[in-house]
C-alpha cells in the first residue's frame, strides 16, 4: 500500500521577541489570506459535530475541498495549532502548526505542515503547495510583520498597497482631519492605516490596539477615531460579547438595536447583554474613503481570545506538561468535561510548579498560588476528551466599552442619537464609580464672592473632566459642585483622582489653591438607562459611592472595601507607599443603617504607607 503522508518544516529567524510576533501570528484569519489561502465559510456536512469542531469548505467557485476543524491549541506566547480532517478534496489530514522560541537575535519561528494527502493527486497536490516558493513566501511574510513592529504600523497588504485614484482628496481629509481634532501626528497615522492597512486588520480598527502600537494615549486615539466618523473617513459600530466565554456574538450599528436576550452559539446558552463588560465600540473604514474585503480565511483563532493565554485538547487519560509566561493577576483554569474551576493568583513568588486534575465525580473550586512562569501538569481523569483552558481575569478583553465613550461630552457632541431605547434597562456589572466634591465650597462662595466662586467651579470642572479621560474614565454628570465620574477599574479612578489635584496645584503655582478635593470610590453592578438624552446609572452600589464622599476630608479618597480588592489598585498603592496612608474603619451609610460598612481612608502623608484596623 502506498503511503502518502507528508511532512514539511521550516525555521524562519525573526528579529521580534515572542510577545511581539503572537499578536500577528495568532491571528491565524490575516496569516491564512496573507500566504494565499482561498476564503472560507461554514458547511452543514453533520448534525453531530462535536462541540468546539466546526465544518468548513471554501467559498464557491474555488476548490470543493470539505473538511471538519478541530479546536485551535495555543499556549501564547509560543505555539499555536490546527488540525483538519477532511470529508473530501486533496487531504485526509493536515495539521498546521507554529511554534516561536527566543534567541539572542529574537526568535526562531517554526513552520510545520504534517498530514496525509488524498492518493496520488493529493501528494502532488501537497509537493506543489509546499514548496520553496511558499517558504520564500513565509520569510518575506515575517520580515514583514518585523518590519511593522519596528516601525509601530499597522501590516500592509502584502500582495499589493491600495492604490488612490484621487491622492489630493486624501491630502485634503488629512489636513481636515488634524485641523478638527488639532492632532496632526495622529492624524496622519490613522489616514496611512487607511490606505495601505491589511484588509484582515483594519476591517475590526480597534482604539486600544491603534494606541499600543502607535505608542500615543488612547484617549488621542480615540478622540482622532471619532473626527474621522464625523467626516465620513470611519464608520463605527457596537460588538456584543458574551459574558460567559467572552467572544463577540454578533455585531451593531446604533444602540437603540440592542434586544435581549442573545443567543451564544459557543456557550449555547442565552444572556442579557452588559454595557459596560459585554458591549465594544469597534471603527471600520467608511466605504466612501475604501472598500474593504469582507472575505473570512479562518474560524476560531487565538486573536479572537486574547484574554485565553492556554486552549488544549486532552484525551481521555492524558496527562500533558506546559511552561507557562503569565502575567500577575487572577486567572481560572478549567475544562469544558468538568465541573472543576481552579482560580489562580499569580505573582513572583507563587509555586513554580502544579498538577492539575480534573475529574466528572465532583463540583469543585480550588484556590491555588502560581508563578509567572509555572511548570503545569494538566491530567484528565475523565473518560471524554476535553479542552482546557486558561483564562485571564484580570485582562481586559476589549478596547472601549459603551459605558465609557457614551458618557464622553465629546462623543455626545458628535453623536447625539447613540442612545439606549427609552425604557430599556442594561445592566453595567463591575463597573468603577468616583464621586467627587468640593471641601468647604461654602468657604470659597463667601470668600470671593458668588461670581468669582462659580468660575472657580466651573474650571474645576474642565481639568476635572481632562485628569479623568487621561486614565480611561467618562465624567457622567455634575451635581451642584459634585462629579459623577465611571472607570473600568478602581486603579483607574484613584489615579484620575490624583492627577487632577496635580494639575490644580499646576494651575495654581505660587499661591494657595482654592480647590481642595475629596472623593469615594466604589466598584458593582449597575444600571445604564437613557435619561434626558445622555446615559445615566443607578442602583444601590451607585448610592454607596454617592456616600462615601462624606466621611473624606480634604485630598482624601475613601475607598470602599469592594474597591480596594482590584490588583491594579494594590500594585498603584505599592508605587506610592512613601506618600500615602491607608486608615480602616466600619461605618455606616445614610440609607444602610442595618449594614456595618468596611472603607478605607486614603491621604497624603510623608511617612510610608500603613494599614490602621
């Protein structure tokens, strides 16, 4: 009998580190169209597909080729893989994989093709198809992707650049564009994007990905992103996740579209959709400035999980080993096979080295303490295969959550119609609330006069307003000299909090400021509604922060305890231990009466930072 397996390898030298080359490679849909892989859609070849497989075949007119998809494993930064089986064309088989190791010059990137063609016409197929040219293809495609990284770009089009038919009206939208949002260099950036992007990348422009590439605050970013909606440059819409597996479900174009519940096709269950964690403000290229192909090459790939750092397969029985490269924070291991959810914390000093069962004889949960950089052994003890998986919750999975923009004055400037449908009620869950006042106001209207006080007010407002954009907040509304302000995290809001008494003493220099702050600050679920044309949230977690501002002093915050579990704050309090103070205390809240409340009292103070009970 004839054998027609095949097997081609190829090492590549790539001058990026790991970290760098996985967010290019592990989007697996631009890397397919970037070596020549013809489009891709769903087939209905089975109604037993098992779940995690998806059925594949190319688009018409191409190749008839069918086959079924096993789910991508990944262990990022390091190693990707896909394994096919096909129902019928040139294969049997074919297993795709990366691999990316470190070395002095950067890293070596390992290309590997295995499987097994379909008789004769298959493993000529396969000689022609991997053959020198596709590895010289492969070389210049990472040489590409360096080039990209060193350069802070965006991938062009690799087979050719998008050519202008009228050069001087994108000179002319250029300078419009930095004239309205007075950022040139931005500006010019997002315009480049736009003509010679990868149509795989700049179909989905994400702000918060422009920002880490660019290196320029996501804030600029941002604001840039929305001039070019304005002037018909960009279109925007809303991508829905689910809450639960966190991939996007479905996408968009106005907020009054939003229905629940929403299906998940991953999760094959129903969920209400969240405006601050579920809900995703995506840019695309208007079609008037270019044409972008909308053509998918793959179904699945890590890029579309980033917060997912481990996707494995294991066989009934199997136990495997994985060097992780974690970051610190939360993260849970679990099974798709069992009802066992490990939640790790990781930090330097956790234990280097686990095993990891998992079962179908219990439902459990288990705390453990990992390294950065563990050594795991991941055993299943069922009798079904299982996926693995190890997600980050700390992570942020997405760039620009609705909560955020819709309360920015400038997006509602802008946009004015992007609002929920009146009496519908989303929930906000997890979402950071600040509230801010002024100390002795009072002191300040009978000092200088009620004219000169409220200008004094309404500048606080302006600067006030500026600190909390610059760290990811949206100032939602004023209440007499008070600010309702919202983050995605605590971290966030006590930074901003800071960053304005910075910039009053600035504003101030050489004299005594006027403007003495206090605020609180407290994490929950809330509820987003439309209310007097703008988003607004209410419920009892809003009215606890509302509280807390009356038990700060001057340049106090009070913190609640809630807030205070967020990693990003303990790991911004530790940069500050020489200048702040942390004082405990149980209170109670107007409207609580019946609940001893844990905050704790933040201020300034020369000695190092210490924890009063």
């Amino acid at each position: 009998m004839l054998d027609y397996t095949f097997s081609y390898s190829w090492q590549i030298q790539s001058s990026s580190s790991p970290e760098q080359l996985w967010t290019l490679l592990s989007d697996t849909n631009r890397l397919f169209r970037d070596l020549g892989e013809l489009p891709v859609e769903r087939a209905n070849l089975s109604r037993m597909n098992l779940k995690g497989h998806i059925e594949l075949t190319y688009e018409p007119l191409h190749r008839t080729d069918m086959w079924e998809e096993e789910p991508y494993q990944w262990e990022a930064p390091y190693h990707l893989s896909v394994k096919r089986n096909y129902k019928s064309g040139y294969f049997k088989e074919l297993l795709i994989s990366i691999d990316i190791s470190d070395n002095q010059f950067g890293s070596m990137v390992t290309f590997r093709f295995r499987g097994e063609a379909n008789r004769l016409p298959g493993y000529i197929f396969s000689k022609r198809r991997f053959s020198r040219r596709f590895r010289y293809h492969l070389k210049k495609l990472i040489q590409q992707y360096d080039q990209s990284i060193v350069e802070h770009t965006l991938p062009e089009n690799y087979s050719t650049k998008f050519k202008l038919s009228a050069p001087r009206r994108w000179d002319l939208h250029r300078e419009k564009l930095a004239e309205l949002s007075g950022d040139e260099e931005i500006s010019e950036l997002l315009i480049h994007a736009i003509q010679h992007g990868n149509d795989a990348e700049i179909k989905q422009l994400n702000p918060a990905k422009l920002s880490e590439i660019w290196e320029k605050p996501l804030n600029s970013v941002l604001r840039v992103m929305l001039f070019a909606t304005k002037l018909d440059l960009l279109n925007f819409r809303w991508n829905v996740h689910c809450p639960e597996c966190r991939n996007r479900v479905k996408s968009i174009q106005k907020l009054g579209e939003i229905t629940d519940p929403v299906f998940c096709p991953t999760c094959e269950k129903d969920f209400n959709v969240d405006f601050h964690q579920a809900l995703e403000l995506m840019f695309e290229p208007h079609p008037l400035a270019r044409k972008v192909s909308r053509k998918t090459y793959c179904y699945g790939n890590p890029a579309t999980q980033p917060h997912v750092d481990l996707q494995l397969t294991l066989n009934p029985g199997q136990k495997r080993f994985v060097k992780m490269n974690l970051r610190e924070g939360y993260y849970k291991i679990y099974s798709n096979q069992s009802c066992e959810v490990i939640y790790a914390q990781i930090d330097h000093h956790g234990l280097t080295n686990a095993t990891i069962h998992f079962s179908d004889k219990r439902d459990d949960r288990e705390d453990i303490y990992l390294s950065t950089t563990p050594n795991l052994i991941l055993h299943n003890q069922t009798e079904e295969k299982m996926i693995v998986k190890c997600e980050n919750l700390s992570r942020e999975t997405f760039a620009v959550s609705a909560a955020e923009v819709t309360s920015w004055q400038l997006f509602r400037n802008l946009f004015p119609e992007e609002l929920i449908r009146d009496e519908k009620k989303l929930n906000a869950k997890n979402l950071t609330i600040l509230f801010t006042d002024l100390f002795n106001s009072s002191n300040l209207y009978r000092k200088d006069g009620d004219e000169t006080a409220l200008g004094v007010v309404m500048g606080h407002f302006n600067t006030l307003e500026q600190a909390v954009i610059e760290e990811r907040g949206a100032v939602v509304k004023t209440l007499g000299d008070s600010v309702m302000a919202i983050f995605p995290t605590p971290a966030h809001a006590l930074k901003a909090f800071y960053k304005a008494e910075k910039l009053f003493k600035q504003q101030q220099a050489g004299e005594e400021s006027p403007i003495k702050l206090k605020g609180g600050i407290h994490v929950g679920d809330c509820m987003a509604v439309s209310l007097n044309n703008r988003i607004d949230y209410f419920g009892n977690h809003v009215n606890i922060a509302s509280r807390l501002v009356s038990f700060a002093n001057s340049s106090e915050v009070v913190i609640s305890s809630d807030a205070y579990e967020c990693p990003e704050l303990k790991e911004y309090l530790r940069g500050k231990h020489n200048i702040l103070r942390v004082h405990s205390r149980e209170v109670t809240l107007k409207g609580f009466d019946d609940e001893p409340f844990e905050i704790l009292q933040m201020s300034r103070n020369d000695s190092p930072l210490r924890l009063v009970v």
